[in-house]
C-alpha cells in the first residue's frame, strides 16, 4: 500500500491550479442515465471516487467511449441494468446517487446499501422517503434498497435534514416525473445549484436550486449533458490551509471565492492574508496565527470537509480555539492521529478544544477518512523531520496529484510504494 512522505520545514511558494469538483461531477455522472444521446463532460478531477463512478454507469448499460485526461464521454440511450452492486457501492456512498435516475428512467432501482463509514453511521433514509414521496415504493431486500416505479409523480416534500447527495437524488428523480414537485430544508451547496443549472441546460425544469426550496415542474426525456465541471471548493481549502500553514505566499488558481466565504473569513481572523478576485485567491501567511473557533454547518456555513483540515491550522495557533462539528457524529477520527504528532486536543461530545503549541513532531500517522487524510499530509508539511502518512488511497479517492501540487510550490513530499 502507498505511503506519503512528507519532511517539514519548507517553505510554500508559486501557484496550485485546482480541478474540477468531485462532489458535482459525481451527481452530474449519475445525472447522465435520465439522458439520452452522448454526453460530454470537461473539466473532470483525476480522483478514484470519478474511476468508480464511470464504472458504476458502465456496470448498468451505459457506453463510455471516452475516459481520459479529464474529459469522459458517455451514452446512456443502451441503460438497461438497474443493479448497483455491493463491490462498488460499498467503496463509495456517493454510488447511492443512481438511485433517483435509475428510479426515472427504468422504474426500477437495486442500489446495495452503502453501510457504514468512518465518519458515522451516514444512512440514506431521506433519499428513501423523498423518493417514496414521489410514489416509489421501495423495499429493503438482502443488503440492496430495491425500487419500483411505474410513473413518478410531483410531489411537495420537506426533507426531515438538510441532506446534500439526498436533494440531488430526489432532485434528478423529479425531473422526469409528472407534475410538479417542491422540495423543502433542501440543501443550498453550490454543487446542488450547478447539477440543476446542468439538467436545466438538457431541458429540465428547475427553478430555486441554491435556496432552500427548489421547485421542479417535470418533463418527459432530456438531452446529452455538456458540461464542463465547477471548481472543487474543498480542494481550494485545502491548499490555502496549506499556505498558511507552511506561512507561505500561494495563489489558489481556478477557484471561486464566493463559494468559500467562511473559511476565508476564519483565516482572516486567524491573522492570514487573503486576497481574493474573481477565479483566485492569494494566501500569505504571517507568521503568527491567533485562534478561531468554528462550528461546521450545512452550506453556507463552514463547510464539514474542511473541518480536519482549520484544526490542523488551529494547533500551531497562539491559544485556545473550539472546533465544533454538527453535520457529522464522528469526524474527529484525526484527532488521534494529530495527538501523535503533538498536537493538544480534548474532545467533549461534538466539541473539539484545540490549545496551540510551539511545533508539531513528524510521526507515522494513518490516514481514517478523506479530508482527514489531508489534513495528516498539512500537518506534515510544517512538523519537525518526516511524517509518514499510510492509508493514502483515501486521499486518492478526492484529490487530483496532492504530491505533485505541494512539490511544485515548494514541499517537500513523496510517494513510496
Ligand atoms: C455530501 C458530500 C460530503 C459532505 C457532506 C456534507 C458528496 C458526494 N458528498 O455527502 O463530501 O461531507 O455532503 O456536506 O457530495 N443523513 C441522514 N439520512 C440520509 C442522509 C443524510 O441521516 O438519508 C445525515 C448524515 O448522516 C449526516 C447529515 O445527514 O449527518 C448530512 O449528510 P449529507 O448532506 O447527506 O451528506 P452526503 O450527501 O452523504
């Protein structure tokens, strides 16, 4: 298995391009099965979550003919098999975005259950009841949520949370139903916007994605996707984390501040410089980093995704900050791991305290979860001597050429076999 290597000390300098956004180019490659005709899609990350994904689409009748670089070219008018099976659903819960369009467009949908995850329990009961609402009925059977339908029909439903991937599902099912459909409590994120933006560009219906009511009056076929992939705002988090960190000089290109208004805002207080323009933001560090608090909320609030990532930040601050996430039961799986590395990190119920210290120590750390994973490789970059990250298949899941991006602004980082 790979390992990361990572030797602190060096300072980040130059300029880091992000890719486009694995949280909108998964949905969006569900997406495609309500389509008919050849889909092309830009701007796709190099991330396995997007590896999966394509062979997911492909395990249920879909024709790619073209998955490179970051372009991928597929035809769903062939889809024909409505099984999700368990070897790929189970290593990634994003799968679960199938079963809204598999529903539409065959009237049937065998998804396995995604199970558990590092990072809770995460069930899927709010896709299951806004699907039922448009009049699917759906059964669990043996591991699999299995769906039928003969016609969706509009519906008005309130999601009992704000579920991210469960507005995108119940969002795309209603595209193709009869009616009218109007979704309350219904997740803000950019990426809910885009898809829509995206399904509207094919001849969809929807009006108020990106507020928390979207309304989405149904119609009968759409057409191929064209798309080219929105900026993957985590991944702009992460890098400019990095730059204040490692009290760098950084630019963050093809990015967009406006999607990332709280973590820019907390850096700030944090005593980091942030300069933003259109489709960058610049990153200086400045030496000294005063503590913030943060609470992580559904967008737009702070997002859960960077939460790992500001408490690696808050450990080198000059004080106490509280880190308190409510998206999520059991994301603080790095606190331990950061704790190995001299961090000072006490954790009571959702809260996390974090009293900065004078340095971090290079440890081998294990990476649990994504975003954890990340914030290992952060706090490697400004600990004492090595830190040697395992588990780093989770940081290849979402993020395109970590390595290579910190080297080319100056870190010291490596990938051993
Ligand atoms: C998406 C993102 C993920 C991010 C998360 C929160 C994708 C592919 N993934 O995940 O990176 O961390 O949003 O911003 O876009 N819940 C239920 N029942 C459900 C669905 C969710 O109880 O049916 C709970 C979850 O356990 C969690 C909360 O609702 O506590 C929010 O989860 P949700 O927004 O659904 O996350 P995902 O869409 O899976």
């Amino acid at each position: 298995m790979d390992k990361i290597i990572v030797e602190g000390g060096h300072p980040l300098n130059g300029q880091v391009t992000i890719s486009g956004a694995k949280n909108a180019v998964l949905p969006v490659l569900a997406a495609t099965l309500l389509t008919q005709g050849k889909s092309e899609i830009q701007a796709v990350p190099g991330v396995r979550d997007v590896t999966t994904m394509v062979r997911l689409v492909q395990e249920l009748g879909v024709k790619v003919d073209h998955f490179e670089g970051d372009r991928v070219v597929l035809d769903a008018t062939g889809m024909n098999n409505p099984i999700a099976p368990y070897d790929l659903v189970s290593t990634m819960r994003a799968s679960c975005l199938v079963l809204g369009p598999l529903l539409a467009r065959l009237g049937e949908a065998k998804v396995s259950l995604p199970g558990g995850c590092a990072i809770g329990a995460r069930p899927i009961d709010l896709h299951i009841k806004g699907l039922e609402a448009l009049g699917a009925k759906i059964q669990l059977e043996e591991g699999y949520v299995h769906g039928t339908a003969k016609k969706l029909k509009g519906v008005r439903h309130t999601f009992d949370l704000v579920t991210v991937t469960g507005t995108m599902n119940v969002m795309m099912a209603a595209t193709l139903a009869e009616g009218e459909t109007v979704l309350s409590n219904a997740a803000r994120e950019p990426e809910v916007s885009f898809l829509a933006d995206v399904l509207n560009q094919s001849g969809a219906k929807i009006k108020g994605a990106g507020t928390d009511k979207i309304v989405i009056h149904g119609v009968t076929s759409l057409t191929p996707i064209e798309c080219q992939i929105l900026p993957d705002r985590i991944e702009a988090a992460t890098y400019m984390i990095a730059a204040a960190i490692a009290n760098g000089n950084v630019e963050v290109l093809n990015c967009t501040p406006g999607h990332m208004k709280p973590i820019i805002d907390k850096l700030r207080q944090a005593g980091v410089t942030v300069d933003t323009s259109e489709n960058s933001v610049r990153v200086k560090g400045n030496g000294q980093l005063s503590p913030v608090d943060i609470t992580t909320e559904p967008y737009p609030g702070f997002a859960t995704d960077v939460q790992a990532q500001f408490m690696t930040l808050m450990t080198l601050a000059k004080g106490q900050s509280r880190i308190t996430e409510t998206v999520f039961e059991n994301r603080f799986m790095h606190v331990a791991e950061l704790k190995r590395m001299g961090a000072d990190i006490s954790i009571e119920g959702h809260t996390a305290t974090v009293r900065g210290v004078e340095y971090l120590s290079g440890a081998p750390v294990m990476a649990t979860d994504l975003r954890a994973s990340a914030c290992l490789v952060l706090a490697g970059l400004v600990a004492e001597r090595d830190t040697v990250v395992s588990r780093v298949y989770h940081i290849d899941r979402g993020y395109q050429d970590m390595e290579k991006k910190l080297s080319q602004l100056g870190a010291a980082i490596r990938r051993v076999k």
